[in-house]
C-alpha cells in the first residue's frame, strides 16, 4: 500500500537524485558527515574512485524490498535475489534502480552490477538506508 504524501514523496526523491549526481560524478576530493545525502562517495584513498551509493528499500509495514538479479526470474527466490539496489533514474515521484548481486567470496567489492532494473512509486517507499559507498564493475 502506498501512502500518496506528495512531500515524502519530494523528500525520498529529492535524496536519491542527489545521490544519482554524485555516481554520475564521481569524486573522493571532500570530507564531511557519513550521511545519505552527503556530497561525495568515499571508496578511501587506497582504492579506486567509488561509482556507487547502493542503497536498501523499505516498504510500509517496514519490508525491505527485495528484486531478482536477472531478468528471467518472476519471483525472488532466495539465491537468485537481492535487496541491495542502485538508483539509475529519478522522474518526479518515480524512480528507476538497478539491482546489485553479491559478488564472490573474497571478491574486492561487495557488489556486481546486474542488467535487472526496476521503476517504483516513491510514494510507496518509506526508508531509504544507504550502504557504505562503493566501486562496481560494469557501471
């Protein structure tokens, strides 16, 4: 069920488009509060520049919104879904995020980029949780 508050709406959208900036450029140059909406990616000075905020999707009722990692798969079963998501596009109240797999044990980053998208009603999201700023292959 989604709860049509306009100004949540804004708000949700207005975060995830400030975090499709930031991957779109990239940078490691500043220093500020470890928060969503901060104005960099950090991967850290050792690594390569981050390209990626992945982020986790919460529902009304508090589900975490979980999404298959290929385009084949109808249903979410458990090996072939993931509840980890990168935001690609914002229109208004709507977005478009790109579902992230888990990558290989001892693989250097924690995620791979899937060809799975998915559009939401961001009237119908009620947290976002933003995961530790990364590098994936194939952005």
């Amino acid at each position: 069920m989604c709860n049509n508050d306009q100004e949540s709406c804004a708000k949700m959208a207005e975060i995830l488009a400030i975090i499709n900036v930031l991957q779109q450029n990239a940078c490691t140059s500043e220093t500020c509060l470890d928060t969503c909406d901060r104005s960099f990616l950090n991967c850290g000075i050792t690594s390569l520049v981050c390209n990626t905020r992945p982020v986790m999707l919460y529902l009304n009722g508090g589900t975490a919104l979980a999404m298959p990692t290929t385009k084949t798969d109808t249903i979410c079963p458990a090996d072939t879904c993931s509840n980890v998501f990168r935001v690609e596009k914002i229109d208004g109240c709507v977005a478009t995020f790109r579902v992230l797999a888990p990558s290989e044990e001892g693989a250097e980053y924690p995620y791979v980029s899937t060809n799975s998208f998915f559009t939401m009603n961001l009237n119908c999201l009620c947290v976002l949780r933003c995961l530790a700023d990364t590098y994936v292959e194939g952005i």
